[in-house]
C-alpha cells in the first residue's frame, strides 16, 4: 500500500472563524454576568434563582453554555487531530466527543428551564 | 570560551551526547560561527553545515542556548556561557549539527512557490506599481534557513501535513503578488485543517526569525483572504 499524505480536506476555515466568534460570545457573557450578579447580589437560593429568571436570561446563558461547548469541540479536536496518530481511535474520540458535548447541550437546557 | 556540543554519527554513536570544548578565542571571533571554525580547526570530527558566513544563504541554522538562530550572525558576546549548541529541533540528524531538511523543503515545494501567469509574457517584464511591489516586503526576503518552522511546535508534531511558517510565509508571498493569476488555487490548496489552521499563532516563528521576518502575520493575512472570500 502507498504510505501517501493525505491532506486537502477543504474545511477548517468555518471551524477557525466559529472558535473566533464563540471566544467573544463567551467574553461579552462572562462580563455581564459578572455584573449582573454584582448588582443582585445574591445571598441565597432564592437570590440565584432570581438572576436567571427572565426569559432572556435563560436564552443568552443557553448561547453562552452552546458557545462555550461549540468552542470546546473544536479545541478538543485539534488536541485529537495532533496526539491520536490512529484514524480509528481519533474518530471514535471524536464521536464521544460530541456525543458528549450534545448530551450536555441538553442538560444545560433541562437546568436552565427546569427550576 | 565553553561550548557544549551535541554529537551524533548514527554509524558510530548508540545515542546522541553532549560534548565540552573549551576554546581560545582570537580578537577577531566576533561571531557564533568564527567560534565553531576553531573547534572544528581542533576536532575535525564535529560536522555543521556554513556557508556565506553573513546571515544570506540561511545554512548555518542551528539551536543556539535553546533558541534558533545563525550561528553566522548570532555575537558571541551575547551568550552565556557555557554555550549550547544542538542541532534544529524536529529534525532527523543525519550527523552533528546537520539535519534532513527534505521534509521542510517539501512542504515549501507544496506551497508552488514560483509566480503562476499564463498570459503571454511581455517584450521586457511584468510590471507592477511601487504600491504593488511595496505588498512584497517583509515577505520576499526569506532565506529558507528553518529556523522559524523547527521552533513550531504545530510543525514538530505534524511535519508531513502542517506547511509551517516558512511555507505559509511563501505561500502568501505569492497570494500577496499583483502579478500572480493562481490566488483561488492558492486558496484552495491551503484551506485545510492541517496544511494551514494548525497555526495557532504562538509566534515562536516571529520570535527566531533572523530576518525579522513575520509569518504570523503573513498567516494571518492568508486566513483574511479566506474569510473574504467566504464571507
């Protein structure tokens, strides 16, 4: 068999501009976040409850947790893409990978509308 | 002056060692290289690879107290001693300080780095503005000396699929030419998540260049053009 370097795969560029666009979605969140719990304050259950009551709260820290995860997929495959030498293993780290990151997709959505 | 010395003959040597030479320098050993011309005056044995003694033909590239560099251009007066020297990290040792660069220059060659215009050729040449012309600096200048893709660790791990910096700095030398119609195949051939986005802009190139030279931003500006036309 041709021990061949294969490369040309025609993507990354997407995957490049989402970790760029996640990072400053991610950056925006934290800050506001931090404000906003500056401002209420929060001393016990009730108080955090009440940060991430309206709806549009909800929503931005569902963007936040979807970004942070995006962000985390494409990091965690290029970790794969350099130390896993073996095609098999790296997709099927991979597959966990984002089977995972779905997975906790939807729990941040059960957590964030379950209360 | 002390030097420390990596050696290695795959023939002779089971593995690589580091050896001491304490050398007299004269008054006019100014630089890195003057120095190993002494030692190698007194152990022949020791192999490196010089050639125009004036930082232009890139061959004297090697890794100088952990940091690349020519030994023809790097003062002697600017290092501590004892002076370590190995060979470029990354590479395969064919001896001493000698590495294979095939794998460096093949991925220089993979970047097609020659202008590419079918049009007719004109009576005396292809003309370009001093705007034009003016895109070229900081990128033409390149000697292929290595140093900046054997400091990148992006490089280190995938030599056979990452251009590295020296390539992708080409490879834009050539994006950035007015005189060059290949730009979409160009593109084409570098959006790859290996071949160009295994760059994460560390800038260990930047900071090796002996021509201060900049292939983050060279890089960065390749990743512009795929984002314009994108976008």
């Amino acid at each position: 068999m041709v021990r061949r370097t294969i490369t040309g795969a025609h993507y990354g560029l997407k995957d490049w501009l989402v970790q760029r666009v996640t990072a400053v979605v991610m950056a925006v969140f934290s800050i506001f976040f931090v404000i906003r719990a500056w401002v209420i304050c929060p001393s016990d259950y009730i108080g955090w409850v009440a940060i991430f009551e309206p709806s549009w709260m909800r929503i931005v820290t569902l963007l936040f947790f979807l970004s942070l995860f995006w962000h985390a997929w494409i990091g965690v495959r290029d970790i794969y893409m350099d130390y896993v030498k073996c095609t098999a293993l790296r997709l099927g780290l991979q597959v966990v990978t984002i089977l995972l990151l779905a997975a906790y997709s939807l729990w941040a959505i059960q957590i964030l509308w379950g209360f | 002056m002390l030097f420390k010395i990596y050696r290695y003959d795959p023939d002779k040597d089971a593995k690589p060692y580091m050896q001491e030479y304490d050398v007299e320098l004269q008054s006019t050993d100014r630089m890195l290289l003057d120095a190993l011309i002494r030692i190698k005056a007194m152990d022949d044995t020791l192999s490196l690879r010089r050639s125009c003694r004036e930082g232009v033909c890139g061959s004297d590239a090697m890794n100088i107290n952990g940091k690349n560099g020519l030994a023809c251009i790097t003062k002697l007066s600017d290092l501590k001693t004892p002076v370590e020297i190995r060979p470029l990290p990354g590479m395969p040792v064919i001896r001493d300080l000698v590495v294979d660069m095939s794998q460096f220059f093949k991925q220089y060659h993979s970047v097609k780095p020659f202008l590419v215009n079918d049009t007719p050729p004109p009576d005396k040449e292809r003309k370009q503005s001093p705007e034009e012309r003016a895109e070229l600096d900081g990128l033409y200048e390149c000697i292929l000396c290595a140093c900046c893709s054997t400091s990148c660790p992006s490089f280190w791990w995938n030599p056979d699929k990452f251009v590295g910096p020296a390539g992708l700095l080409q490879a834009y030398r050539f994006l950035a030419d007015s005189r060059d119609q290949a730009t979409s195949e160009r593109l084409d051939n570098l959006e790859d998540p290996y071949r160009l986005f295994r760059c994460h802009s560390i800038m260990n190139c930047v900071d090796v260049c002996p021509k201060g030279l900049n292939p983050t931003k060279a890089i960065g500006k390749i990743k512009d053009m795929l984002v314009k036309r994108m976008v």
